[in-house]
C-alpha cells in the first residue's frame, strides 16, 4: 500500500484503520524521516474505530517514538478527519463497498488514496483513486486482496 501511495517527504496522510499502529509508523518513515528537517516532515493522521486498539495503537506508537510524526484519533474513521484536511495521501486499510464520499472530498486535488474495494467475505480489489483538477476522479485496479470490512457510516452495516 506504502508503494501504492507513491509516499512522499512531507506528505500529510490519513490513515483509516490504525489497528496496532505499526502501518502508521512505515508511513512516517517516508513521509517524516528523522535524518531531515522537522521543518520539511508531514505527518501521519491514523483513525481507529474500536477503543481499545485505538489505545493499543497509541502506546505503541509512544514507546517506538513516533508520537511526534503520527496522531491516533478514535472515531469512525469511514467519515474521515476534517479538522486536518485536505489530505496529499489517504489510506484506508478496511475494505469499503465503495468509495466514502467523505474521503473523497478530503483528499486533495493532485492526491492518492489506497482503498480496498468489495464485499464482507474477504476477496476485494485494492483501488488506487487520483484526484486530478483537469481528469477528475481517476481509479486504477491494483489486484486482489482481502482484508476486514470496513465499519461505520460508510462501511459495511454488519
């Protein structure tokens, strides 16, 4: 998914599904790497809908030391993070039935957005969506997978 992004130096990311927070901490070491300028790292916003992961997630990323380049929000992450939008990259690691509109809408012209696509039972396909000012919306099949169904507003009523 990292490759996917085509992950910058200074990308702003917003991550649905935080899980145990180790993703979030591969997508800062591209975006915020230690060896550069505070002045020139992004940052990683990672969402979590269940508590306790959101807290297992949150110690995590304190004792590895990555508290200062990623944030762990608990919310339903299906309707995004507003209050730090618009996002250059945006990955969702809970397979939606289509595209959150919310997300959508967050993420910024000229940005990225990994999501994987489909039903409940574990076979969907990961889509790349671009945002681009003269194209629109451009999606791209990038194959295969399977993960958990994406909760929430904009997830799978389960």
């Amino acid at each position: 998914m990292n490759e996917a992004l085509q992950l910058e130096v200074g990308n702003k990311v917003l991550e649905v599904g935080a899980g145990s927070g180790w993703h979030a901490a591969t997508v800062a070491e591209i975006v915020a790497p230690t060896e550069g300028s505070r002045s020139e790292w992004g940052h990683v916003y990672t969402i979590e809908i269940i508590e306790e992961l959101a807290e297992f997630a949150k110690k995590n990323i304190i004792k590895a030391g990555y508290a200062d380049r990623v944030t762990i929000i608990c919310r339903d992450g299906s309707t995004g993070y507003p209050e730090e939008a618009p996002y250059d990259r945006i990955l969702v690691t809970a397979a939606a039935p289509e595209v959150p509109s919310p997300l959508l809408e967050q993420l910024k012209t000229g940005g990225t957005m990994v999501i994987p696509i489909g039903g409940v039972d574990l076979f969907q396909s990961l889509i790349r969506v671009r945002k681009s000012k003269d194209r629109g919306i451009i999606r791209e099949n990038l194959g295969g997978v399977a993960f958990v169904p994406l909760t929430g507003k904009y997830g799978h009523k389960i």
